[in-house]
C-alpha cells in the first residue's frame, strides 16, 4: 500500500470523528452563550456603575447558571428515557 493511499485512509477515518468535535464544541459554544445571555438578562440590571458584580448580581448568575444546568439535566434524562424501548 502506497504512503498517499494510507494518508487518505487515515484522513477517511478522522473525519467522522472531527466533524463529532466540531458539533460538540459547537453545542457546548451554544449553550455558553444561551447562559450567559440567559442570566445577564434576568440578573444583571444597567447601566453599570461598578466594574464588578453587586453581591446580589452575583448571587442572582449563580443561582440562574445552577438552574439551567439542573434544567438541562433532567429534560437529557428524560429524553434518554423516552428513547430506550419499554
């Protein structure tokens, strides 16, 4: 087997697994920017006048990011649920 046949099987074997990568960080780019824009919304109220977060700001994100992860969580689980046969 030729050195170029065995570079385009190689290459034929790593797509599949780049293109999951790739879907995969772009889910987890998705869901980072959902939370964030998510909690901003809801807990952080402008115009600032402080370059940090009140202490209720802070309190506010986190409680909004714990909720959305224990949301996710159980709708996965109950999606992964629903798929296996009965």
């Amino acid at each position: 087997m030729s050195f170029m046949r065995q570079q385009q099987q190689m290459q034929m074997q790593i797509t599949p697994a780049l293109a999951a990568m790739e879907q995969q960080m772009d889910t987890m780019s998705d869901m980072f920017n959902r939370i964030g824009r998510l909690c901003h919304e809801k807990c952080i109220v402008g115009p600032y006048y402080e370059p940090t977060l009140t202490k209720g700001e802070s309190v506010c994100t986190d409680r909004c990011v714990a909720k959305f992860f224990d949301v996710s969580y159980k709708v996965s689980a109950k999606l992964a649920g629903k798929q296996q046969p009965q």
